[in-house]
C-alpha cells in the first residue's frame, strides 16, 4: 500500500482518498482540520489505550498465580473474592444512580423487537437486514420448518399455505382480536372499517391495506384478492407483514476479516452508504439480475385524514472494533500502528454526520449509535466515554450525541456491570450479554484453576445463570427501561426455526427488550414472541427484585476430579476441531467474517469469532491440563479437515485444508498457542495469518 503524509502521520493512500474525496463533503468538516484533530485525538489516546491493555496482563498474572499458589485446593469464594478486590480486578459498587442518556429513538428506548448483526463488509447483508424492519409472516411460515411439514412440489403449495393462512389468522386473533369475539378466519370481505375489540389498534389505510399495532409494534395486513393467496381467502388477505427487526448492528468486527486498510475502507465506505441513505447492491440469482437498495418509509392515512409516516428501515448501530489491536492503515510519527478502536470511533462517527444532516434517515433524535464490544471493566468504558467526548469535540457535536452499547461479554465487566454502565451513565443505550466471548473469557481468565467442564455444559453451570439473571436486573436498576435497550445473545441455527420459536421467548420473558436473530427471516419469526409478551410489563415486575450479588458469577466451572472418558475426550476435540476449521478456512481463504458454517452434525450454524475463542481456549485449557495430548489434537485436526473438507466441497472458491496451508497452521496456532493469546482473543493469530494469505495475492 502507499503511504500519504498528513499532519505528521503516514496514512494508506486508498484511505486518503476515502476520507477526502468521499467522507467528508457535505459534513461541514474540512480535510486540515479533519487529520489534525485525528492525529490530536491519537497523541492523547494511543498511550492510555495500551496502559490499559498493560492492565490486563497485570490482573492475569495476579490471577494466574493466585490460582498456582492454591492449587489442589477446593476455591474459598471469600478469599478468592477478596483476592480480587485487592489486586483492583473488583471495585466498589457505585451508589445508587440512573442513566441520564437522553435523545434515544423510540425503537431503542420504548420499543421491544428483534435484533439483527450483520457484516460491513457485506453490502447485500447489510440492505436485507436493514430492510428487516418489516417481514412477512406468511412467507417465515410458508419457507421454513416453523409450521410442520413443507411445501410439495413446484410454486404454490395449497395446502401448506392453508396452514400459513389458519396459523397467521390464530396470530391476529390474539394480537388484533376482532369486535365481538368474531375470528378472523371468518372475517368477510374487507371494509373501509374492520371493528376491533380495542379500536385504538387500528393506526389506518396504506395504499395495498390496513395496518394495526400491538405492544408497539405495527402489524400491515395485506389485502389482494387477486392474488392466488388472497383468491383463496374469504376475506382477501393476502399478506401479514410484521414489524421485526427494529435495529440493526452493522458490524465491524467479529463479524468481519478486515485485516488492513483497503478491508476498512471497505467496511465504512458501506457504512457510509448506509447513512447516506443510497447504498445499493446488484447480484445475480437463479439467471436474474437482482437490483437492492433501501426501503422507503410507509405511508399510513389515519383516520382523521392525517398522514403517518412509519420507518421503512431498521435503526441502525455501528459495532467498532474493541480495545486490542492496532491497523497498519495509519502510522503514528514513531512508527507505531494505529489503535484501531481509536480510529473507528473517529471513522464512523464522521460518516454518520450524514445522517445528522438530514440525508440517511436513520436517527430522528440526532443520536450516533456505536456498540462497543470486548471492554474489561469500568476503567476501559471511561476511556471510551472520554474518547467520545474527544469525537464530538472534533465533530463539532453536542455531548452524548454519541451513544454507547457496552457488550457484557469479558468476566471483569460482568462481575462490575453497574460501575461500567455508571462510566457511561450520560450516553449508554444498550447492554447485551454475548454467551460465547464471555465463555471464553471465562476459561482464559481462570485457565491456571484446572481443567474446565466440557464447552456444552457452560449452559447450565452457575456461573452462566447468574450472569444472564445479573444483566437484566443490573440494568434495569440503573434505569435503562425506557431509555435503552436490554440485550440477549444469538439464535445461531437459521434453519432450526421451529426451535427458535419454542426457546427463545425466554429473551423476553427474561426483561430483555431486544435478543439478537441471525437472518430477516428469524427477526418475523421472533417478532411473534414481543407479541406474546410484554416485555416493558416484565421490566417492572423484574426491577422489584434487587439484583444478586457477585459469588455465583465468580464460580469456576472447573472439573478437578472428573473421571474423564477417554471417548468423550475424543467427541469434545472432534467437535471443537471441526468448528475451528471451518471457521478458519473462510477468514484466512476467502476473508469471510461471518457465514453458515456447518457444524460436525452438518447443522449449519452462524459462526463468528466469538465461538472460534471458546472453542480454542477449550482445548488449550485441556492441554495445558493434561486432560488430551497434542497428539490427540493434531489427530483430531486431520480428522476434521478431511470432514470440512468434504462440507465444502461444492465452493468453487474453496481450497482443501493440509497441514501445510496457512489455514490449517492458523487453526492449529489458535490451540497450541492459545494460553499465551491476549485475553484468549483470535484476532492477533488471525489477522497475521490472513495477512499472510493476502500478501500471496488471495
């Protein structure tokens, strides 16, 4: 890449020109003062950002040899608390306090519905899911094993759509029930007025229906007696659209490979089209071009002739990269790489002064939305805030315009997630709890205690369950209802959605107002549950409770005096093996971040690198342990290529895995180096790998 000078830092050229000729026309923001205020912003914050990394290492050794030093011992959960506290890895509980985060969009703050996470980098990804604020429920029904059985043959299956027709109707029953017990199965030809129990749900006409609302979610029925749908029906419903994915996470880092410069223009410049509203997409599927571009809003002429205009597209957050690693997309004067977390805070903002001027439609508050993932504890979410507050001096913004969304999933922002939610208490705007990075965390952090249980037992050990009841209350406590979202983690089977709709409403039920879905489909789908649920009302019968204290969730899910099966041993290696190769293969070959990867029962699941960290710091813990050898790893790998191999021998793009291709050396390097990895984190093994890769011309 060629490097630029500007304000004393060297600079990739394509990201010049990005920022220059494409990023800041029309934001008011110049190009000399654009690189000087960067280049200030990195002078004061590159060096606190690596002392809080230093940290890090500092509160693991203290741990590592704390655990050394009692080892053979049964874990005093006093002594170890106190441990803890004294080494600075607990602090003190704030006081009492509320979140005074103001100026948040409705779909964050008051609304409860399905969330999607998508890649950056995948521009089509991004149009299908923010184009997911509304889906159709007779399509999630009709495509999918939510209803029983499938379609039969060519076009359209009459009898399964019957089955579509009876089980939406049953939905609009419960949700929109009709005047006078009347079914809607039985309801007649449609009128100008469709008598409801409670007429407020009746919001008005669009130009193809009527459109009804229900625990603040909207609800367009369709109505078409021309089509072979609405032909069949009585009534001439046609369609139920469902409003689903009220947010969006456009994702910048678990969910993507970007490994240099050209890889980040790539992801804000979709970001940028997103917030510019004109991001656009052309494909080509089954022999047609296939032209995507984003929604319009809906028109809605209410009752007394007023019009209404409801959002056409999912509100959307950015996710930065987190704290660790550094991009060599720009050089400080001393030669250093940038801290990439840094720069994302300053990129992304910036593009979304589009949106602020009026052009993307995304915030109507005037509110940037950035997820911040992978902090460790109260310290590092104030360099964040304070880092924002630098942004919005740059930017020329009032302060918290940027808000936050602190992902819960490191164990030292857990067991500290009221003083972290305080240090951001002006901008924060979502919690979310994330099951695989907190595992692996979880394992990392307390690698030298003993060998842990099997990765699928995780589920239900004590720690996971205070975890996931402590996110709920803890932020209900500090007063988020009402102002932010309360989040839960991913549905990771996009097939299984009959199991979807049986488990999941345990999200809701739970308090959280948002649970993420891996596709637009999912999102209709799920949407059902926030109707069968009240989720705000839930909220305040929870917030009686007070939130449970730390002990539970600081218990190690070690198994010191298992009798271990030499088969089990094998089917854990074989299963984290295979998920580690087939993730792997896409990032290092083919830079995919984020795809269906089937696992060893061939189920596909939507991996990303959250479950390549757990299932790495798994099997290094049993090595480090003594629990396999690494020569039952190295034979479990070579079985597992040849199985990842066959999984995906239909990708023309695809190359076989051998102990020598630099795939193979990465996944391996994830294991055998994996105690020795920052936190247990993927990306530095990765990103030198995949540079490595693209250095060949990949």
């Amino acid at each position: 890449m060629s490097m630029v000078e500007r304000a004393r830092l060297s600079v990739d050229g394509e990201l010049v020109n990005f920022v220059e000729k494409e990023v800041l026309p029309g934001t008011g923001v110049n190009a000399e003062d654009f690189w000087a205020e960067l280049a200030h912003i990195l002078a004061r914050f590159q060096g606190e950002n690596l002392a809080l990394l230093a940290e890090r290492e500092r509160l693991q050794s203290a741990i590592d040899g704390w655990h050394l030093a009692h080892k053979g011992r049964a874990l005093d959960s006093i002594a170890y608390r106190n441990f803890l506290t004294e080494i600075g890895y607990l602090v003190p509980e704030p006081a009492p306090f509320q979140v005074s985060t103001d100026n948040v969009d409705a779909e964050i703050a008051t609304l409860a519905g399905p969330q999607l996470v998508v890649p950056a980098l995948n521009a089509r990804f991004a149009l299908n899911a923010a184009n997911a604020r509304w889906g159709s429920l007779y399509d999630a029904l009709y495509g999918t094993d939510a209803l029983p059985g499938k379609a039969v043959g060519a076009g359209y299956d009459k009898a399964r759509g019957g089955a579509v027709i009876a089980r939406a109707k049953a939905f609009l029953d419960e949700a929109v029930p009709l005047a006078n017990g009347l079914p809607w199965a039985e309801l007649g030809g449609v009128s100008d007025n469709i008598a409801l129990a409670d007429p407020t749900q009746y919001v008005g006409t669009t130009d193809v229906g009527r459109m009804f609302v229900h625990h603040g979610l909207h609800i367009h029925v369709i109505f078409d007696p021309t089509h072979p749908v609405g032909r069949d029906d009585p009534s001439g419903i046609s369609d139920v659209i469902l409003e689903s994915a009220l947010t969006t996470i456009i994702d910048l880092e678990d969910s993507v490979a970007a490994v240099d410069g050209a890889d980040k223009v790539a992801g804000w410049r979709n970001w940028l089209g997103l917030m510019q509203g004109n991001l656009s997409e052309s494909f080509v599927k089954d022999g047609q071009t296939i032209h995507r571009r984003l929604n319009p809003d809906i028109m809605v002429t209410r009752p007394d002739g007023s019009t209404l205009a409801l959002p056409g597209r999912s509100l959307m957050f950015v996710r930065n990269v987190g704290h660790l690693m550094s991009n060599p997309c720009i050089l400080l004067p001393d030669g250093s790489p940038v801290q990439e977390g840094i720069l994302d805070a300053v990129m992304t903002s910036c593009i979304a002064l589009h949106d602020l001027r009026g052009r993307g439609g995304n915030s109507r508050t005037g509110s940037i939305y950035i997820v911040k993932p992978k902090m460790h504890g109260p310290a590092e979410a104030a360099f964040t805030n304070a880092l924002f507050d630098a942004v919005e001096d740059m930017l020329g913004l009032p302060r918290h315009s940027i808000k936050v969304g602190v992902m819960d999933e490191e164990r030292r922002t857990s067991a500290n997630l009221g003083a972290c939610i305080h240090a951001v208490q002006g901008r924060i705007a979502f919690i979310n709890t994330g099951f695989l990075d907190r595992t692996g965390d979880e394992i990392h952090t307390s690698m030298q205690a003993g060998p842990m249980i099997p990765k699928g037992e995780m589920k239900t050990s004590q720690w996971i369950a205070a975890y996931e009841d402590r996110n709920v209350r803890i932020g209900l406590a500090c007063g988020l209802s009402g102002r932010a979202q309360i989040g839960k983690g991913m549905w990771a089977m996009p097939d299984l959605m009959a199991a979807m709709i049986e488990q999941k409403i345990a999200h809701p039920m739970s308090g959280a107002n948002t649970a993420w879905v891996p596709s637009p489909t999912a999102a209709t789908l799920h949407a059902l549950h926030y109707h069968a649920v009240d989720v705000f009302a839930r909220q305040r019968d929870i917030a009686k409770e007070a939130p449970p204290g730390v002990d539970r969730l600081l218990h190690i899910p070690t198994a010191p005096a298992r009798n271990w099966d030499a088969a089990e041993i094998t089917r854990e290696l074989d299963n984290n093996c295979q998920g580690i190769l087939g993730y792997v293969v896409r990032w290092i070959d083919q830079g995919v971040g984020c795809s269906k990867v089937p696992d060893i029962n061939d189920v596909a699941l939507m991996e990303d690198r959250a479950t390549l960290r757990i299932s790495s710091q798994a099997i290094a813990n049993w090595l480090h342990h003594g629990i396999c050898t690494a020569d039952a790893v190295d034979a479990a790998l070579t079985r597992m290529a040849a199985k990842v191999d066959a999984q995906n021998a239909a990708d023309p793009l695809y190359q076989p895995l051998t102990s020598d291709t630099i795939a193979f050396r990465a996944a391996r390097a994830l294991i055998f180096e994996g105690i020795d990895q920052p936190s247990g984190y993927t990306e530095p093994l990765l990103h030198k790998y995949r540079l490595a890769k693209k250095s060949l011309g990949a």
